[in-house]
C-alpha cells in the first residue's frame, strides 16, 4: 500500500504481513548497505574487512622490514597508503548507510550494491598489492652491508700499502648477485693539505669467481663487483697509491643487488 508523501518530507512505502519494513529516500550511503540492514545499530563486519587487511599488512611490514634504501619502497608505501584511505571510506560509509543509533532500519537490498563491493574489492587488491611489492624487494632489493677494512690504518707514503675490505656472508633474505662498493680514500689529517686528488687504488678480489678481477680507480670511487655465486664472505684487496708524506684512510660502503 502506498502513501501520500508527506507535506515537508519524502515519500514512503509500508509494507504490512509478517513484517513491517519502513522506507524512505535512500542517499549516496546506499552504496554501503550490506545486508538486509534489519540491525541499525551494528556495523556490518564486512565493511571492517579491509581496514583490518591494511592494518594487518601495516604491522606485517614492520615486524619484517628487509631494509635497504628507501625509494625502492615507493610501490609499497603508495598501495597501502590508497588501501587505508578507501578502507577508511568504506567504514565511514558504512556507518552512515546504518544511520543513527537506535533510528528505524532503513529498506536495503538484500545483497550488497555493486559500488559498494567495487570498492572493498579496491581496498582489499591494495593491500595485496602493498605486501607484494614488499615481498618483491625481500627477494630482488638492494640491501646496505657493512664493510670493514682489515689491517692497520692509516697508509703512508708513495705505495702506501694493501688493506682488505671484507664484505659479510649472505644471509637466506640477502642473497644477490651483485655488490656495489663505494670506495672512499680521505686525509687522515683533515686539517693539512689534502693528498686525495693525487690518490688511487686498486681493487683486486681475492675471493674465487669474483670478477672484475683487478680495478684501478680514484680515492673516491663506485665500483660493481659480479659475485659470481659466492654466498660466503668475500674479501677484497685494496692497494693505496698516493704522495710523498700523504697519510690516507680507507673506508667503504656495500649494497648488495641483483642485477
């Protein structure tokens, strides 16, 4: 049965039998309605899902952080940032969908509007796509190793002398193909007359497969090494070549990769 709409509101539609159902102008919420909407004073468990996926994914990365430079996360940080606001979305819209505590029930279609599981199904493939961005770096991502220089420093005169760089073994999460070193050969005495520009050195693996094999370069220097499948420790020689009375320091820096 229909009634007349009322003279200051909007229509409505009773439905008497072995239930009442009161409807009124359903709004830009209805995209939100879950359900049949018979309990107006709970939020729909199924709304809370993806927030409950970011957050999960969130404390996940965190708990696991492979490490390494930043900006290879930026897949990660985008997709989960874009899943918690559209999760953050869908709860607010499904609060609003239910209305007021204690107000009637509004008449809502028995299965969930077709914007509305658009829109958990995005928040839900942005999570997954956040931790599987995370997962790629775990496997493929660069990862910072700390150097340490054997042998007593500093280095003097015309040929100075031969340190060994050490790089550490490769753990299960670390295992790459490549190393990239940067090489950096500095004063030992800031406040003298620098002896950098006037320096070289050469850099020759002494672990097995590790090529190139020998490297001449500048005191400051980038070199890539090839690990040739070495998973262990692998050392490198470092011969200093600088000017009379210089006195030199070598230090270094890693980062694992795969090519």
């Amino acid at each position: 049965m229909t009634e007349p709409p009322a003279a200051n509101g909007p229509p409505s539609v009773t439905s008497t039998g072995d239930r009442t159902i009161v409807g009124s102008t359903i709004g830009a919420g209805s995209i939100f309605n879950f359900g049949n909407g018979r309990n107006g004073d709970s939020l729909p468990v199924v709304v809370l899902l993806p927030l409950l996926a970011a957050v999960a994914a969130a404390v996940y990365a965190v708990l696991s952080w492979p490490g390494g430079p930043q900006h290879q996360y930026l897949w990660f940080y985008l997709a989960l940032s874009a899943a918690f606001v559209v999760a953050v979305l869908c709860v607010i819209g499904g609060a609003a969908a239910k209305g007021p505590k204690g107000s009637a029930p509004a008449a809502v279609p028995s299965k969930p509007s077709t914007a509305g599981l658009l829109l958990l199904s995005s928040a839900l493939v942005l999570a997954l796509l956040g931790l599987a961005g995370l997962e790629d770096v775990r496997r493929n991502g660069e990862i910072t190793v700390e150097i340490t220089v054997r042998g007593g420093q500093p280095l003097a005169g015309a040929v100075a002398g031969t340190r060994t760089l050490v790089v550490p073994a490769s753990t299960a999460d670390s295992v790459r193909d490549h190393l990239r070193l940067a090489l950096t050969v500095s004063d030992d005495n800031p406040t003298s007359p620098t002896c950098v520009h006037k320096t070289t050195a050469t850099l020759t693996p002494t672990t097995p497969g590790v090529t190139p094999t020998t490297k001449r370069v500048p005191a400051q220097a980038v070199v890539e090494f090839d690990l040739g499948g070495s998973r262990g420790e692998v050392t490198i020689d470092v011969t200093v070549r600088t000017g009379p009375g210089c006195s030199m320091q070598v230090a270094a820096r890693g980062t694992l990769f795969n090519d």
